[in-house]
C-alpha cells in the first residue's frame, strides 16, 4: 500500500476512564451500528455497500485485518466501546472515534458516520501512524483492569 503523505491527525485523545459515562456507554451499545465504507474494502465480504468495493490509494483496507463480515466488524466496534477506548470528541451522543483491537494485535480506528443512527465505518490504522501504539497500549490496560 501507498504511504500517506497527510500527516496523521494529531487531534485524536482517547477518553480517560476517569471520565467515560459507561452507564451511557451501556445503552449505546445496543444501538450502535456498523455500516462500513467501500473505500476501505477491496473483498466487499457481507457489508452490502455501493459500490462492494471501491479500494483508494492511501486508504487503508480492512482486508488487511481480515475483516470479512458486518458481525465481526460489528463486534469489535462494541468490544472498543465497552472497553471505554472512545474519543473525547462527540457528536451529539456519540464518540467521533472508537478504537478497538484484534485477536492478532492490530489497532483498528472507526469514525462516525451518521449521528442520528449511531453508525459507523472503520479501518485498521496504518503501521506508520503513532496512535496505533496508543491505542494498542490502552487497550492492553484497560483489559487487564476488566
């Protein structure tokens, strides 16, 4: 995959669990939804998405962490959000961001799409942006803690 030339955005803050609300966080996790995003894809898997597939250079590919199904995506989003790995950014009731995990180590990043909903599309973060090892990290601590 082609390097990113953009610099990485330096806004990203994971809330600390001093401040996340997870009473809240508990009923937003049924109605959270995952949509998914065909840039980001190049096997369209069970997403449904217009066009299956549309991989842009610089994006990064689900692919990559072999993420094929709308269940699993679904899963790890809430397994981020359960683990309070939300941004400090919110966009009515729901984090801009939510970061989360893999079995095989990979920090994943998903955005907001639609507010109204609580949708949202991921991707796994590149190897070259810092934050991944952020996100890995807090991960790491606050599974530990659970």
């Amino acid at each position: 995959m082609k390097r990113r030339d953009a610099r990485y955005n330096p806004k990203r803050q994971i809330m600390s669990l001093e401040n996340c609300d997870f009473s809240a966080i508990a009923i937003l996790l049924d109605q959270i939804r995952y949509g998914g995003n065909p840039e980001h894809k190049f096997n369209p898997g069970d997403f449904d998405l217009t066009p299956p597939s549309y991989p842009r250079k610089g994006k990064s590919l689900c692919d990559t962490a072999e993420i094929f199904s709308r269940k699993e995506a679904l899963t790890l989003l809430k397994n981020g959000l359960k683990a309070g790995l939300i941004s400090e950014r919110f966009e009515g009731e729901w984090p801009k961001n939510i970061w989360s995990v893999t079995d095989k180590n990979l920090p994943l990043e998903a955005q907001l799409e639609n507010s109204t909903n609580g949708t949202y599309h991921g991707y796994p973060l590149q190897e070259e942006d810092p934050f991944g090892e952020i996100v890995k990290s807090e991960w790491s601590r606050r599974n530990a803690e659970a």
